[in-house]
C-alpha cells in the first residue's frame, strides 16, 4: 500500500526563490541542498551544503570531509571549507556555483546530478556523478521548530532521494575511488529561526539496501527504548517520535506508521549515537529491523546555538545486508549540557 503524495516536481532541484520587490518574507526564510557520499574501506565521510538565505541575498556551505571517529571540532577534520557568509549564488543553465569552488551541475533534473570541487591548494577535488535509484519523495521539516514557525502561504517543502554515486576523490593529495549510494535532501522557503528549542537530539538515518529495500526517517530515541535523555526532556508518549519516515520496497514508495529507535551507544566525547537499533512499520503492515554503527563521525560547522554531527554509519537489514550511508544528528544547549553533566559524574 502507497500512501505518499504530493511527490516533488523534478524543477524542485532549481527552486531558489529570492522576495520579488514589494514581497516581505521572513528574515528566518531558507532554502538548502545536501549531497554527501562516502569511502567506507577507508571510514572517510563526504558532507556537501548550500544553505541560501533570500532575504539577505546571501549564502552559507562549503565542504567538509571527515575521516575516522575522532573528528571532536570540525577543524579536526581532514578538510574543511564551510564559509558562513557568501554571495547568493545564481542558476545558470542548471548549474549553481558557490564562492568557494562547490559546483552542482543538474544534468537531468530530479534525476541526475554532477558534483564536483577542488580546493584553493587543489590538494583536495572531487568529481562525481549522482544518479537517481529511488523517486524524488516530499518531505517535512528537519529542524525542531520549523514546523511550529511555517508559513503555509510560502508554500515550504523537501525532498529526498537515494542516488549512486561514481567518481573520484583527491583527498589531501591522495586518490580514492567512489561508488556508493547516498542520499541526497533539499529544503525550500522553510523558516530556520536558529532559536534555542527544548527538544531530544533529533536523529536523520537514511539506508540503501538495493532496490528491494531502502528507508528513511527522522526523529528522536523512543521514550520506551530508556534514552539517555528522559531526565531532561518531557515527550508525550503517545506521540510518534519520527517525524516522517518512508521505505521504498521493491520500487514502491510507502509511507511508515511507527518507529522505534534505540540507541546502544553513545561518543564518550561527541555525545552521539554510534551504535542504534531501529524497528519500523509501513503501511502494510510488514515490519523491518535495522541494526547500524559509526564507522566515520565528526562535529560540523553549524549555527552557534545549534550542535551538529554527520557520520557514515554501517547498517544490516533482518536478512543480513548491508548499506552505508550518512547518520546525522543535531541537538542544542540542553542536551549538551546534560550529557556533560553525566560524563563529569561517571
């Protein structure tokens, strides 16, 4: 059974509306796209991201390459090229280039994408090809509080797709080979006010299996899965703790009714899930089982007031495949407050 609708146009890829003149938006107002891919025999995590800020006719991203689990600040990492404050960029026969060398090359909109970046020293590049082995499928907000503060006059919205990626990277001078499946995510005329919300640590776990099987969701850790948390935050037990959550099961596209996410492990420093559990059910009733660990992890730039991690994770179906794909994670003062609290008493 189906239930997903209002799926993207394919021109959705292109959507970067600026306020025509007379128009007032919110100065909050933001569009986004996210591409990543990994090397996982090598535990090397790739995080690419325009944020577009239209009021201000500006923009914020870069990339980020991580490697391995000990990346505490994002300045650990093994290149790092996130500049807050940048032209807005301009779409040129579907292309879009930011400042700061990221060109994203829309071959076959909704479907194929080229990706490609080499750094100032050119000690670093990439160049890859995304193409599209799931439908282009709608989504909520991300962030807490983007649904609270909407305007549904602007018409918000997402995106998500699963994509195989070929190519190559250049990593500080050495070559590696890519050919993975990631997923990528877009946002448009969301408002991201970077205010403090009290809420859980908000988990994105995408996962291809192959095209049998692929899943999606975001949300926090149960209630009942006893979370490290559930001394600093009050949910309502009764309510979905997933945001959205979908499955493609051999081409088709459903809609999920329940999550169960259970973190087994945290970071002893970084304080995010590196070994988890997840049972979902779609919407015929048929039940999958997720087990997943980090194998790459690293702190990200992001707001001030906001803490964000990317991963690679390594996740096994009930049948025993395997996918890797990124894991993400972002929380804000409470939460960190508390868990360094709790390291200080260990």
């Amino acid at each position: 059974m189906s239930l997903i609708i209002n799926t993207p146009p394919a021109e959705s890829d292109l959507w970067v509306p600026v306020p025509a003149a007379g128009e007032v938006w919110n100065t909050h107002t933001i569009h986004t796209h996210y591409f990543g891919f990994s090397v996982p025999e090598a535990q090397i995590g790739v995080f690419i991201y325009v944020r577009y800020q239209p009021v201000f006719g500006l923009c914020s991203g870069g990339v980020c390459i991580f490697q391995g689990l000990d990346n505490l600040r994002p300045l650990d990492i093994e290149h790092n090229n996130f500049v807050v404050t940048m032209p807005y960029p301009q779409v040129q026969g579907g292309v879009i280039e930011t400042a700061n060398g990221l060109r994203l090359e829309f071959i076959e909109l909704g479907r194929k994408v080229r990706l490609s970046y080499r750094s100032a020293d050119g000690k670093t590049a990439f160049d890859i090809v995304q193409t599209a082995t799931t439908p282009l499928l709608p989504r909520g907000h991300v962030m807490p509080g983007e649904d609270r503060d909407a305007d549904p006059g602007m018409k918000p919205g997402g995106s998500e797709q699963f994509m195989h990626c070929v190519g190559e990277l250049q990593l500080n001078g050495q070559t590696h080979r890519v050919d993975c499946y990631p997923v990528r995510d877009r946002s448009w005329r969301q408002i991201r006010t970077e205010d403090e919300v009290e809420y859980p640590p908000v988990g994105w776990s995408p996962m291809y299996f192959g095209a049998d099987l692929s899943f999606n969701q975001i949300g926090y850790e149960s209630p009942d899965a006893d979370p490290v948390w559930k001394d600093a935050f009050t949910v309502d037990p009764a309510k979905p703790s997933h945001y959205f959550a979908w499955v493609v099961r051999n081409g088709e596209p459903r809609n999920i009714v329940r999550v169960r996410r259970k973190v087994l492990r945290y970071h002893p420093q970084l304080f995010a899930a590196i070994e988890q559990d997840i049972e979902a059910e779609d919407t015929s009733g048929e039940i999958y089982r997720f087990h997943g660990q980090a194998i790459a992890m690293a702190q990200l730039p992001s707001w001030p007031n906001n803490l964000f991690i990317d991963s690679v994770y390594r996740w096994t179906d009930a049948k025993g495949q395997v996918a890797h794909c990124a894991y993400q994670e972002a929380w804000y003062h409470r939460f960190q407050r508390h868990m360094r609290a709790r390291r200080l008493q260990a």
